[in-house]
C-alpha cells in the first residue's frame, strides 16, 4: 500500500467535558474522536437530544464516530421481547448518531454475557441485517467489533456474521491478542480482517485487554508492531487509541507516532505487513 496515506489518530471521550476534550486532542495532535454512549446517560428527550448535539458540536471540526459498549444488551437474544428492546436501544443511538451526521457507529455481539447460551444464531444474523440496514437507510454504518470471548473472538464464526448481516468491520487488535482462537495459534489476528479487508473501517489500538485492569497500553513498539501492519496493509484508516489513562494513552500515541515515522521511509510492504 501507499505509507503516505496516514491513518487518522482518534481518541476516546475519556473526559466528560467536550470542550476540555477537544482542547486534549488538539494538544496532543489527534484527528478524531470516538465517542462511546453510556446507556445510563443517552438523551431521552427533546431538551437532552438537544443539549447533546450542542455539546457535541462543540469537537467541530473534529471527525467523530460512534460506539456502543453496551453490556448484555443483544439483538440476537433468544427471548424476542430483550431482542426488540435491544433493536430499540440502537435504533434511538442510530437517529441520534444521524442528527450530528455522524456517519459510522460500532456496536457489539455477547459483550457481557459469561455464555452464549442466551444468544439465538439465527436470531442474531437476522436482526443485525435488519439494524445494518435500518443505519444505512439513515447514512450511518454500523460496524460490529470482534471481542475476547464468545462468537465474534472466533474468526469463522466472526466473517460468517459480517458475510450474513452485511455489517462492515471494526477491528479491535487487543482483543484479537488474548482471545483463544489466537492464543492456541489455531488463527492469526489478520484472519479477523483478510475475508472482509475492504469492510475494515476502525481499529481500536492498545495491547492487550486484562481482566480487571481493562486495556493495557503497549510497553515498546515491538508489543503492536505486526498487528499494526495488518491495519496499513488493507488500508484501514481510523485508529482509535482505545486507553483511557491519559499516560497509558500518551503512551500508546508516542509509539504509534513512532511506528507511523519508520513506515513513512518505505513506498511499499510485502505480503506479511512487513516493511522488506
């Protein structure tokens, strides 16, 4: 690919005021936002939908995108009344993403659950279909992120999901690290993104994920370096540094500047991302 085309920097909404939050990115040279609702705080009313579209006007002329890390909250449950309460949550987060003009939103499949168990395949394929297109209709792609555990940690299962519901990709490289598909060398994290590499429109970017602790920022380059290969190698070009301790996050964004430096002294890398 052509390493002068750089991938846009984004960073978390990490810090409630909006205004103190442009001012970091700014500071810190990144190009966007990722803003993840709360479940607990998504704007119920005329007056709230309101007060949030004033405060999210205010990261102009900052890209954001969007993203719902919403526990146990599941399209594909089994009992169809949590199905369609779930399909409720994320066609209100989808008007409300289309009202900004936001044009992106990642949602997930069993974030939450300890078991699969609840879930309904058939169900889940379906009424992720329907969201994606429900989302398209309203200029706003949803994009379904592969997590630790469960369906979407299984590179197999994950494409059939994208292939059968139409959803573009976001790829989460610490997930891909410690889930045991990649652990028991049975896949490689690229196996994530090589079915569907022109549906990869974000990454999340930090090592590795640790129960109890969260996100684990990289230590040196070495730690990323060949997942990061994967990311410029099918041209993916929104990298969110998804650490939210701001020396982890400044951190993780020296490293990536470092590895964004070395790569722009290549015109081309080989079939394994690696520079020749």
């Amino acid at each position: 690919m052509n390493t002068t085309m750089k991938p846009k920097l984004a960073l978390c909404n990490f810090l409630e005021d909006a205004t103190e939050l442009r001012a970091f990115a700014f500071r810190r040279a990144f190009s966007g936002i990722d803003w993840s609702f709360d479940p607990s705080t998504v704007p119920a009313t005329p007056l709230e939908e309101s007060e949030w579209v004033k405060d999210l006007s205010t990261l102009d002329p900052l890209e954001v995108r969007y993203h719902c890390p919403f526990y146990q909250i599941d399209l594909g449950h089994e009992d169809p009344a949590k199905a369609k309460a779930a399909e409720a949550v994320f066609q209100r987060i989808i008007r409300l993403v289309s009202k900004v003009e936001g044009k992106y939103l990642t949602i997930h499949i069993g974030l939450g659950h300890d078991s699969t168990e609840p879930l309904s395949w058939e169900a889940t394929i379906e009424n992720l279909a329907s969201l994606v297109q429900y989302g398209a209709r309203r200029g706003v792609t949803i994009c379904l992120e592969n997590l630790a555990w469960g369906w979407t940690s299984k590179p197999q299962l994950f494409e059939k999901l994208i292939r059968g519901s139409g959803a573009a990709v976001t790829f989460d490289i610490g997930h891909a690290y410690v889930c045991e598909s990649v652990r028991s060398q049975a896949y490689g994290a690229q196996d994530f993104v090589t079915p569907h590499a022109d549906h990869v429109l974000n990454a999340h970017i930090y090592h590795k994920e640790v129960s109890g602790l969260g996100h684990m920022p990289p230590d040196r380059l070495e730690d990323i370096q060949g997942r990061l290969a994967i990311l410029q190698a099918i041209g993916c070009m929104w990298w969110v540094l998804e650490v939210r301790e701001v020396n982890g996050l400044l951190q993780t964004k020296r490293i990536l500047d470092e590895y964004l430096a070395q790569s722009e002294r290549y015109d081309q890398f080989d079939s394994q991302g690696r520079a020749p």
